[in-house]
C-alpha cells in the first residue's frame, strides 16, 4: 500500500517534544500515571509507525540492543504483540524464563534487572496473577533499573513496559483507544459517546480484572461516557474506580455503576462485555495462593463457578445488542472471548454477535504491536519525533527489490 | 571462497518471473500442488542464496520481520534450518509454543493466525504425529491468513511453509533434490537414474511416511526410475502412490513398487533406505490417540515393534551396496539414521555403509536452510529475482572488515 | 556519553595481529590454552567495544547469522551475557534445547554439531554438572565442527565458547580480569596484587568448582600473589593447581595453598570467597549420576551439607575483611552470592560486607558481554581490529537520530 504521507506527516508533527521529554528513561506501568499530553504522542507514535510499516518502508531505530520479556503467566497475543514491537524496531527478544510458582523479592529482583540489562533497551512483564504483586514487582525492578543507570552499572536507563499487572492493562487499553480512534475518526469524537464495560458470564474463573481497570480508568479522560456494569460483588478495585471518576470529571465526561447489562447497553456507542473474577475473590485467592491452601483453592474456585451461574443471562447477543445506538454499537473484545456454542456451552457473547464483529475484534488487537513500539520508543529515545522524521525522510523500502 | 560470479548469474537468470508469479502470497504445502516451472525456480533461488552466502555477502532481504515456528513435534534440525533460512534473509524467529497434546481447530486457529501474524512473514509447522491433520491444520492457518489478509487485518499474507506433515514433507525432498542435482550436475542428469526409496528395519516405531511419500511424489517427476520397496503391510498412503505414478508417466520416468529390498538395489544409482510406519497402523494409532486409548497405543506399539522384527534383514549394508550400480550408488538420509552397532544394536543402516557417506549425508542436510530460504523468498517477495539481483549488485560483505 | 577516541585509539592499537591470528577459527575452552598476547588482544577487544556501544555507536560485525547457545545447566546470567554479546555483534540467538539428563557422545554429537552450524558463527555451551564430562563434550563439538569445515559441510569454521565447564569459566575470569585491570588501572597494576581465592560456606551443595579454578588458572599468569584458602578436603582439581603453581612461576607472582580463611585476607588486596563442592565429592557424585543411584545421591548431599556445617565461620563478614590491605580489599564474586540473612540465614558473606560491594560485583558482572562479544569476534573474523577500526571510522549511530 502506497504511503499516506499526509496523513503521516500530521501523525508526526502531533507527536509532543514536551511530552515525550516526560516519559523518556521512565516505566510505562499504569495508564493514569501519565498526562493526557504523553498518551496523545504515544498515540500519534503508534499510528506514524503503522503507516510506515503500511507503506514498506523500514522502521528500524535501534541498530542492535534486546528487549526482555518476562511473562508470569501464559501469553501468546501480548508475547507476540511485544515481539513484534522489538523486532519492529530493530531490537532482538530475549526471554527471562522464570520458574513462575517463585515470586523473588529484595535483593535477587535488583540483581537480576541489572544481570539481564546491560544491553537490553526495555523490560517488558506480564504478572497479573497475584493481587496486590504484580505492579509492585514492576516498580521493584523500575527502581532497581534507576539504580544500576545512576550508579553506572548499566550504560542506559532500560525501561520496564507493563504487559498486564493486578491494576492495569496498559497496551491493551491504548490498543483499544487507538481501535476507536480509528472507527469513530478522530479523539474528539470520543466525546460524548456512550460505552458499556460489562461483566460477562463465562465458565471460567480468575480472570483478572485488569483489563475492565484499564479501560474505565482511561476511557473515562477522553470525554466519554462510561458505564461499568456487573452483578452485585463482582466489583472492581476500589481505587481504580475512584480514578475513573476523577478522570471522567476532569474530561467532562461521566462515569457510572449499574447491576445491568441491559441497562448499561441501552443506546451505547460501544459495548465491551468480558467476565472477570471480583475483587474480593481475587483477595481471597490471593492469600490462599500464598498460604498454598489447595482445598481452599478448590473451595473458592467451586464457590465463584457457582456464583457465576446465578448471572448465566450476562450474555451479549442479539436481542442485547439491538437496544443499543441504532442497534449498531461497536463491539470490542480483548480476546480471546468465550462464545456461546463456539468456545463453550454458553459464555460472554452470542456466536452470531462475535462472528459480526470477528474481524473488528481482530482489528483491534492489531493495533498493540505499534502502541507497545511506541512505548518502547518514547521511553528509550531523547527525541522520538526526530527519529521518526530521519527514518520518513530516508523511505528506505523495508524489503529490498520493493520499491 | 570467492563469489563463482558466473554460477550465480547462472541461477539468478534461470529464476522464472512467471513462475515465482505462480507462488507469490502462497503457502507451499504439498509439492505436488506446484508447477515444475515453480520447483525449478525454488532450486535456483536456493542455489543462488547460497552462492552469494559461501561469497562471504550479505542476503538481507528483509530489513525486519518475524519468521513464526510451530513445531508440533519435536526438531533440532529442520527447527534450526528454519532459523537459518530466516537469518539469512533478514527476518527474526518467534517461537509458538503450543502444548503438543491439544490441537486446535474452528475459532481458535483462526484468532491465533492472525494474532501472530501482523508483523509475520512466515509460519513454518511440523505437524506430522496424527494422519489426516496435519495437513489439514496447515491448510486452516492458511486460509485465516487469506482472510486476515483480503479483510485488511494484516498487512500482509503472510504464508505458511510446511516443515513435515503427514503427507508432505517438501523442505527435505527438495534439499534432496538439490543435493542430487549438485552430485550428478544438473537435474537433466537425474533422467533414468534409478532410485531406491525403501523401508528398512528399525528398532523404534511410529515414525512418519512424509519422507519417502515426498520423495516417490517429487523425484518421480524428473524422469527418475524410482522404486518404492517395503515388506508386505508397510504401504503409504494411495492416493500419494497413484500422484507418483503419475510424476513419473508425466516425465519419462517409471515408478513401481517391490517387495524386496535386494530387488530395489540391482542396480540403483541412488538408494534411500529408511524406515516408517505402515499406513494401516498410522490410521489406527491415529484412532487410539484421539481417544485416549492408552492400553490400545501400548498394544499397538507392542504389535508393530514385533512385526517390525520379522524384517531385520531390511538392512542397507556393504552386500547390498555391491549389488548397486557399479557398487557405489549415493547413499541418501535424511537423518538421523539408526545405525547398526552404533545408535541401536540392528538398524537402518550398517556402520560401514553409513560411515562411508556420513559427511555426504551432512551436505545433503546443508541444502535445508537454503531451501527453506527459497521458499520463504518466493511466496513473500513479489520479484525475488530483483531481489537477489539487488543484492548481488551491492555485494556488500557480511562481515565487516572481510572484504 | 561521548565517545573517548583517545582511549579507543589505545585499545584497538594493541589488539596484537599475530595473536588475534592465533585464535582465528579456533575454540576457547580453556585460557590456560591460550599465550598471554591472546588474552591482552581479548581484552582490549572487550575494552573497545564497551568504549563504542557506550558511545552510542552501533557495533554490527555480522549482517547475519546466527549464534547457538547450548545450557546443560540453568543459567541466567550466562544466557543473557551470550545473547547480549551476540546481539551487540549482530548475530541472532538460537536455543539448542537438549533434555538435560541425557549426554549424548559419538555420531550423535558429530551429527548433531554440523546440523546446527550451517549458518552459526559461533555454539557457546555450558555444562558443567558432570566431571571429566563438560570440557570433553566442548572438545568433541569442536572437533566435528573442525571436520565439518575441513570436509566442506560447513562454510565456516563454526567456533565453541566455553560458557563454563567442569574444569574453566573463562568468561567469568576473563571478566573478573577485566574489572580487576578497570580497577587497579592496569594489568601492569596488578603485578603483586594479593588475592585471596577462599572457600566460603554455603548452606547448599554440588556448587561447581570452575570459578576458583578459573581463577587461580588466570590470575597467577598477571604477578599477583594468589593465596588459595580452603577447609582440608576441600581441594580443587590437582592439575589445575598445578597450573596456577606454574603461571605464578612463569609471571613472577606467587601461588600458595591454606586452611585458613583468615590468614588469606591478611593484608590483600583483593578477596573473592565463594562455596564449592571438593573435588573428591564431585568424583563421587559423577559417578553416582551415572549409575542413577538416587539413595546414594541423597546420602551424600546429607553426608556433604553437614561436613559444610563444620566450617560455618567461612564467612566473609567485616571482622575477617578489616585485616585486608588497609581494610578496604576489593571483594569480588560471579554472583548470586549467598548472603547471611539475606538469601540464607548463613551464608558466604555478611549482609554488611555485601551491601558496600554490591554495585560493584554488578559492575564485574558488566564485563561479561564484551568478553563473550571479544571471543566471538575473535574467533570468528580473521582481521578482528580491521573490522572494529572500519566500525570506528564509520561511527554510525546505533539508534537513529540520536547524533
């Protein structure tokens, strides 16, 4: 496809010096840690980047260097999402395979940063198992990192990009603003536009509840108007929710609770339904994983299933989505989902409603590649912008004998 | 070693535009779906990739891009030909690290191709425990590719090359071909020569047919003499039988069948003795694992392994070998071969036999990266000959400095 | 950071032509095996290339290839030391993924060496569990890749870096060498130095014995006055001793043995204490790996941790390192140290003592990429200061837009 270089050259110009100067040898962990200036350039980034790409143009920034991955739990999107971004950019993967039933702590965290970055430009983790663990292991190896930087171990400030943690789910939630960006054409049209983040039923239990947090958390700054829905104790982290309304106020937009899907579909924009584990739940198994209480476990576990049957109905299908704007609402999904007959017996979404939105959904996930690149890009490089601009100037064609 | 800059103009110029036209944005699965305009192409491609290699130049033709490896069984050689093959064009591996026992089909398979494949070149599978599925798996991640790809979920068609299934297992018979066509100089010279693709005794069980059904499929097709020799019971599957027929009708040659491995020797230019399992037992152990069967699995192999040994015999060794063309037919494997007295106590092959063609057998295995290199170049560059010819026009060196 | 070309200049001026020739295409096993002009050429090689990647210039010998890396033993450090030294030269990793408890030996190795090298640069092996087993195995893969070459299979001489062994961990004390000459401000500085190599406890067991034999191996050659301290029974491999005896001879220094930790510290300069299992445990327990005798395993880790506990007051605490060179020695270690009341209620070394050292073991621990990257280069590219003066002159950025 042919290079839309208008349309890169206004990508490129939005992305913000100021900004970029924020997140520049710092962690990307949680979304609402950051200012509205740098998750605008990041976006910008992201999109400059894919147009490139799109274009058959090469986008390689680091002539060598590695990117870490460390995943505590299993992935196959996220891994290859954040492989791709390396690769994008020229960096090579290396992975930490940690025995995952092992959670150090103190003084082998500080070491191992330092051990597997000397070369390495960033860190990216995925440890969503444990409540209350995972971002606090991020920030554990963040410092550490800032230490062996200012202390001259290592040669460059390696930075740790969140995969998924207890709290957030960054790359997925920026993916998922880049997705609407595209389909509704612009930020700004976000304003004002109704979603619906809603519990699901599923036949599984202990689905993290990150990606509900990150997605309350950060849609609600964009103007729009955001429901959480969910049946009685299915609730999230308190603070996290708190963080949604500030966010909500702050942008003009709104945030509100219910105990229906129904009601929180009525005339939505978009509806994004997806089971998670409650917070209470996620306590519970916390201490018991720590207690190594395997009957608790299994208690607990036959004790959610149950309580999650009593909200069967918490289905997104047909008759569902015909209450919503003009019966058109965009469906969104982090995939995988579980459809109703497809993947389970009865599960989040109605066969019909998933196979509609299939490929949007698909779509969606593809935009994480280039908003983990840009992540890794705005936090390792003094001046991202100027970077991009050396690499459109120089159009060097990505495949050679192509252009 | 210096560039043999006339070979190369050689094999760039005998690379046929149509013919690469023919496998652009395809999946190279059975090499019986593609023309022999197309076979040939991939030989000199590969031939060319490795004139310019052993020159000491650098064949990068992709600037980034991932290169997916799905191995459904295990592999140290055709896993790391794989790596090789996208090394040398420029491309970075990334492991899909499926569990074996559990193989995915419907909506799963779909998601999973595209949600590795936006920023992916290739897929190569091994894929060869269950008959019938291996094939067909390939054949699913293909299509998905195509629709991810005609929907605009990836910016590419990305293809998929099949490292072994149970049909096929085309990256060994065309490096076989290459090293028959570099031992006798040139393919015309294959015309008439006689080979021998036959069974031979084995301590082990259950190892797949995809070697000698890609052998009797392809080398059929260029005017060879070729016989198939297994004791009675250990037939392939038909239909690949009826399509080497058939090569061979098309090409000159002959194809037949024996029941004797000293018949199939007389007088053989080539021999290839290997062992496999037979299609009947295939099918049944096929039934077994898809139901769990463990007392069936224990009892077949129990059968098998005792029917094996009715035929020790089956043994290529220097009797046998004197029978041959002037005594001294190529001894071909695609290793590792069970050698008699030195990786089992009776096998495929005696010691004296083997040792004598040990580095032979290491050449013919040399050809794998480069091939696989082909066919990766081929269905994902649009004018690969312009490619190489780029690439030889700069002749820029590999190692810094070496020049 | 700017780049230093005064210092640079200095290191690549005495990367020694005959010496690098030397090591052309050889393995590096052992750095007993190699002339002190070899060793001072590896590290001014290290030393340049740190100068330039700290200087932010890019370091891409190899346009492509790969580098296997081959752990028989769990590995971080090394893991990510290997690929970072392999990345920063430009080559890819590849795993080789043997099953740990099967050694293979013969045809296998022969095979299974040439399979995985038809595009490798370089295999970097540990292994290090078995006795008389490590160094053997390093040697055969050389020996079949020497062949390999010789008969054509391979297009290079595909090199071996020992990664550790039963014998050396040459690229830990060629490290520690490098940190030592950083810190001292000179390998002439070194002349006279006092180390102390001394056992510690370890409140764990079978801990190998290739580091301080490493390194009593290496220093002696550099005049400094080696004191190896151990409880009685304790010993190392006696020829390696033997070895450190002669190098002192040889140097100028000094090689003498002790039962007192305390009397080692007295007055040096350097102390590295660190647990290991004595040699005739290591014998035992070779044997009974072999002969998969479980019970008499368990029987002596019990038998061996309790003759351990004889020894508890071996530890490094700030009691034993005030009688150090005006208390202030430099304490060294490969890491992770086992540290009282930190990974072990009692361990090698005090919490205290750790503590004030602990930026600098990470700093020693830095070093090891460029030593691995200096032996890759230095084995693999005939005019290795060719190649970095070309990379000098050329003084490309390794990330875009940051000059």
């Amino acid at each position: 496809m042919p290079a839309n270089t208008d349309a890169l050259s206004a990508y490129l110009e939005r992305i913000n010096h100021e900004a970029t100067r924020e997140l520049y040898q710092k962690d990307f962990l949680l979304t609402w840690q950051h200012s509205d200036a740098v998750l605008h350039s990041i976006l910008e980034t992201a999109a400059a980047l894919r147009q490139m790409r799109d274009a058959g143009w090469g986008t390689r920034v680091f002539d060598n260097g590695l990117a870490v991955s460390l995943f505590r739990d299993n992935s196959t999107r996220t891994r290859f999402s954040f492989a791709s971004a390396a690769n994008l950019l020229g960096l090579a993967i290396q992975d930490l395979d940690e025995t995952r039933s092992q959670i150090a702590h103190g003084e082998t965290v500080r070491e191992t940063a330092n051990m597997i970055s000397f070369l390495a430009e960033v860190i990216g983790i995925r440890d969503d198992i444990y409540l209350g663990a995972g971002h606090e292991y991020m920030r554990e190896v963040g410092e550490s990192l800032e230490e062996g930087y200012r202390e001259g171990v290592l040669p460059q400030r390696t930075t740790v990009v969140n995969l998924q943690c207890d709290r957030d789910h960054p790359t997925q939630s920026l993916a998922d603003l880049a997705h609407l960006r595209e389909h509704f054409g612009g930020l700004e049209q976000l304003r004002g536009k109704k979603l619906a983040m809603s519990w699901a039923y599923s036949p599984s239990y202990g689905k993290p509840m990150s990606v509900p947090q990150g997605i309350i958390a950060l849609l609600t700054r964009f103007g729009m108007e955001v429901t959480l829905a969910h049946p009685p104790g299915y609730n999230l982290i308190p603070e996290i929710e708190e963080i949604a309304g500030a966010g909500a106020a702050a942008s003009g937009g709104s945030f509100r609770r219910s105990e229906s899907m129904a009601e929180a579909f009525e005339d939505a924009d978009i509806v994004y339904p997806k089971s998670w584990a409650p917070y209470a739940v996620m306590q519970k198994r916390t201490e018991l994983l720590a207690a190594k209480d395997t009957a608790g476990l299994a208690e607990l576990e036959q004790e959610c299933l149950e309580n999650n049957r009593r909200y069967l109905e918490w289905e997104c299908n047909d008759e569902l989505m015909r209450t919503t704007k003009g019966g058109t609402a965009l469906y969104m999904h982090c995939l995988p989902a579980d459809i109703s007959g497809v993947s389970c017996s009865q599960g989040e979404v109605s066969a019909e409603v998933f196979e509609r939105s299939r490929l949007a959904t698909y779509r969606e996930a593809g935009w994480k590649p280039y908003i983990i690149a840009a992540l890794i890009l705005l936090s390792r490089v003094e001046k991202p912008r100027v970077a991009l601009e050396r690499l459109a100037a120089q159009r060097y064609s990505r495949v050679v004998g192509s252009d």
